[in-house]
C-alpha cells in the first residue's frame, strides 16, 4: 500500500521490460519520495507515491530514534 512507503523501505517498479528494485532514500514531498534504483540509478529521483508500478517489497520498521547497524 504506497501510504504507508517511508524512508528505508524497499520498493519495486513493475513496468513491464523496465523492472527495478529500489531504496526510499527521503521524502521528496507531501506526494512523492526520493528513490534510489539499484539496476538504473541514473532513472532515481522523486516518484508519486501512488504511481501504478510502484509498490513496496519490504517496509522499513525503523522508528526515526532507532540506528541503522
């Protein structure tokens, strides 16, 4: 559900010969967030949230306190 994508949250585009995995990096805006793609990192930047090939793989449980190891 892209509402609840936030920073460190692994994401997928779907499109159809184009797929990649990716990284939320930062919130962009009220509307997009910024995502790293690991397969085309020239194609990251910022992204609607609600785009229809995007979605999250893995959400990222992190409370803003916690550290990263």
């Amino acid at each position: 559900m892209w509402w609840h994508m936030q920073v460190g949250d692994l994401v997928r585009w779907t499109n159809p010969g184009f797929e990649d995995t990716g990284i939320v990096l930062r919130s962009y805006d009220n509307l997009q967030m910024y995502i790293y793609w690991f397969r085309c990192p020239e194609h990251s930047g910022p992204y609607a949230v609600q785009h229809e090939y995007l979605e999250v793989i893995n959400e990222n449980h992190q409370t803003p306190t916690q550290k990263i190891n």
